[in-house]
RNA sequence: GGCCCCAUCGUCUAGCGGUCUAGGACGUCGCCCUUUCACGGCGAAAACACGGGUUCGAUUCCCGUUGGGGUCACCA
C-alpha cells in the first residue's frame, strides 16, 4: 500500500497582513509539504465576518506568492458553513454539544469569581443542568442560546506531538468550547476540525498557542468520528529583546519587501530559526526542503532580529544571479554591470544607484591634497589600453608618477569615478564606465 | 492563580552520566586577499541560571528557587 500522502495546511484568518510568525508556520507546513511530495492547502479562516476582509484575503495570497509558497489549493470556512451545521446537527444527537444561554457578561463575571478564588476559570456547565422547562422559558424571554463541545471528563487526552514530545490533558479542567455564537455564526475550533477531517489534512503545523485547542480538539475529532491527524506545535517566536512584541506582531510581510528583504532571506530564516540547523544565506528552497524535521525544533521561544534577517538577505543578494534580479534592475543595466555591483548591495534596489554611477553622469570637485594623483591619473589614463585591465595601469602609472599608494592613492581616484568613498571593486567598475566618461570625470574633478 | 512548555557562548543550538580542556552556526574581534571601503577566505574570544539531592562521577537524572514563553474568549 503507498504511504498516505501527506497533506499539511495554513490557516490564516483574513483580519491582516501575514507577519513574521504567521509565515514562519506557512514555511513549515510548506516543506513538510514539499518534502514528502504532499499538498500544502491555503484554507482562509473567515468565520468571523465582521473582520475579515477581502483586501487581506488578497494580501494573503500575494505574500505566500511573493514568498514561493504557492498553495496547491484554496479553500474559504466561509464557503462551508453548511458541512458545519451538519457537524454541530452530529454532535447533537451525540449529546456532545449543548445549549448554553449566559451572557458574555454572566460568563466573564464567572470567570473574575473563579480567579479571584484562585481557581482556573473553568465554564461551570450551569447551562448541562437546565431542565427543557428552563430552557423553554428562557426561549420565551427571548434568549437564543450558543452552542457548546461537551467535552469527555473521563477520557483523558492525549497526543504524541511531533515536536513537544507526549502530552498530556485532563479535560476536566478545560472548558466546554463554544463552537457557535447565538447569532449563528462560528468560532474557529468546530470548523477547523470539519474542514481537516474533510480535506484530508494528516499534518496540523501551528503555534504552541494552540495546544489547548488542539487537545480540546482530539475529543472533537473523536466525536466526529474521524482519527485526529499528527500535530506539531512549534515554540512561538519573540522579539530581539527578549519579550514578545507588539512590533514583532506588525512586522507584516508587505512591510519587509519594501524595506528590500529578499523573499529567500525570510524562508531560509524563517525555515531555521528555532533549530538546531544553521541559518544558511539559500537561495533556493531545495536544501530546506530537505533538510527540514520536526526533531530539530527546539522547545523555547527563539528570538527573531530583524537586522539578523537584513544580514541574511545581504548575503543572499551577493549570489544572486542576474536572471533572478532582472526585471528588478533598472532598463538598460546587464549582466556584467550586475556582477560588478552585487557583492557590494545589501538590497537589489540599490543597484540603481550604481547604474547611475556607471553610465550616468557623475561630476565631482577633488580635495586640495588629491589634487596631484588626480592630475597624474588624467595624463596617465589617455596611455591606458582600456582592453587591458585598465584600473590596474592607472594605479601603477599613477604610483610611479605621485609615489602615491595606499588610501591616499585610491580614494582619491574612487571619489573622483564614482563620487563615492566606498563601493565595489575599481577593476570591475572601471572598464564599465569606459574610457572616455572616466577621462571626463577625472578631468572634471580637477 | 491552575495547567502546559522551556532554561548551554550576545543569538539559534549540539549534548541524551564519564568521550566536555562543552561542538556548530550567526554576530563580534583579529589576520589574509584587494596597493582604499565593501565582498570573499582563514582564525580567535565567548556559555552549562541558582540551591539541594542521586551517583564513584553530573551540562546530562530528581526536587526546589528564580527566570522566560504559552493558555485558561460568544479571537483565531
């Protein structure tokens, strides 16, 4: 029999843009993915239609795109909600879901009691002693109830995660989840179940935010009569300086592509970060993809540095090969200019300014004091075979001229050609400019 | 407060009782290359939170303390 294929899911709620930690999921559930051969499913959790918006159902599917994690299929809860009321109608009959009519308010004052005693703030289930007389005289006031899992207290739960190890649950001391709103609507937790058990979802790849909810779940599943599929909760991710933070939170994908971070640099970061593996400037998925494992993920919060992933994406710039970048670059500019410039960019974008420097104009006053190696360089520049390393004739025709050498023989001449006391290396940028422009800037400079 | 995780160089981590004078990666520093800067190459410095046990022997096992993270929603 051939291996049940591997089916793994990202589930965003389209409120937002996709940030740091909600990406670094999708990276994970896209190479586990990958790895066996699998599909990687975007399922947009827009339960909640007040929020959810489809500007950011939009945003989404651009940042994954962006990103190189193109989903193999798309599908919306809000297109389901018929395969939910069938479920919670299952559930029913069951005597696994129940009526419950408390306020937002009663149950909040509930809880502040319980905390206040110490106790954890556990739904009482008043709503499981209510007679049909109860019930019928509350429907009679006008209450509508919302609907809640009745969890098994006496069927402990438990799951081998695939990176927490075995866990552990007594449900007695979780509450009942309300899985429908007395307005009919649903919460996240009865058609997240729904939907992975029919679409066949075999990895659930999430936070360790959601480890209480996936222990709520195993009962769901189990009442719904389908085997839970294997879940992995990776340790979640916080800021440089140590505390999770709102900034982490807001560091939106759409933020770090205008700040040039390369798609490349967020995948391999995100792919590894948390590991034991090392963070690799890759430009390509293929050594993540198969290097990625669920053992290799630590247990603790690992940080996230935004100057760490700048750092990474620099290097990842320096091996970019011109086809890459191509269309990013400005018209005109080719592969030798390309080459030249790139181990000196820490984004793409600024090659532009390059372009500029090589072909453009550049005009530039020398110093007093660099006014001689200048000179030497104009008169030695017109006895240059320009098809010859011409940045290496200059400088020993200049040398031997001023005695000049060092710092005080190249920056002059780098100031002068480029306007710029750092950049790429002379040899390569100099037969790019060409004889006659660097002639001109030279003399200009005089 | 209850429950669940976690605690090794600045950061991410390896280590699963002696092999640890604790390994790797990023960063940092130094050297080399380039007759500048950057890029690149090489090398160095840098850590077992604390207190009790268990043991012939603890980074490794147990307990506690401290610290960090998560969760306990009619959010996802």
């Amino acid at each position: 029999m051939a291996r049940m294929s591997v089916v793994t899911r990202f589930a965003p709620a389209p409120t937002g843009r996709l940030h740091v930690g909600n990406i670094r999921t999708a990276v994970h559930n896209w190479l586990w993915a990958r790895k066996h051969g699998g599909r990687f499913l975007l399922r947009l959790d827009d339960t909640d239609r007040e929020r959810s918006r489809e500007e950011y159902a939009a945003g989404i599917s651009e940042d994954l795109a962006w990103l190189g994690l193109a989903p193999d299929e798309e599908h919306r809860q809000s297109a389901r909600f018929g395969r939910y009321e069938m479920a919670l109608a299952r559930l029913r009959e069951a005597g696994r879901a129940y009526p419950a009519y408390e306020t937002a308010q009663e149950l909040e004052l509930k809880r502040k009691v319980q905390l206040g005693r110490g106790m954890p703030p556990v739904y009482d289930r008043a709503a499981l002693d209510l007679t049909d007389g109860d019930r019928a005289r509350l429907e009679a006031e006008g209450r509508r109830p919302h609907w809640r899992f009745r969890l098994d207290h006496d069927a402990p739960i438990k799951w081998n995660d695939l990176i927490r190890g075995l866990q552990h649950f007594d449900p007695a001391l979780l509450s009942d989840p309300v899985v429908r709103r007395e307005d009919g609507s649903w919460l996240y937790m009865l058609p997240s179940c729904v939907d992975d058990i029919e679409l066949g979802v075999t990895h659930v790849v999430r936070g360790e935010d959601h480890v209480t909810n996936t222990a709520l779940q195993i009962q769901m599943f189990e009442a719904l009569g389908a085997p839970p599929p294997a879940f992995a909760h990776e340790a979640l991710l916080v800021g440089s300086e140590g505390k999770l933070s709102k900034r982490l939170g807001s560091l939106g994908v759409d933020a770090m592509r205008e700040a040039g971070i390369e798609p490349a640099a967020l995948v391999a970061k995100l792919a590894r970060i948390g590991t034991s593996l090392p963070v690799e400037p890759v430009i390509s998925a293929a050594p993540l993809i198969e290097s990625f494992d669920f053992a290799t993920f630590g247990r603790a919060p690992a940080r996230f540095d935004l100057d760490e992933l700048a750092g990474l994406s620099a290097k990842i710039v320096h091996q970019l090969p011109f086809d890459a970048v191509a269309e990013r670059l400005p018209a005109g500019m080719g592969p030798a200019d390309w080459l030249a410039v790139r181990p000196n960019l820490r984004k793409v974008g600024e090659a532009g300014d390059w372009w500029t420097i090589l072909h453009g104009h550049v005009e530039t006053k020398a110093a007093e004091e660099d006014r001689p190696v200048v000179a030497a360089a104009v008169e030695a520049a017109r006895g240059i075979d320009w098809a010859a390393e011409p940045w290496r004739q200059l400088v020993a025709a200049v040398k031997e001229r001023t005695g000049a050498s060092g710092k005080s023989l190249f920056l002059p001449l780098r100031r002068a050609l480029t306007g710029r006391d750092s950049g790429p290396e002379m040899a390569a940028l100099l037969p790019l400019i060409g004889r006659d422009e660097a002639v001109a800037r030279l003399e200009a400079a005089l």
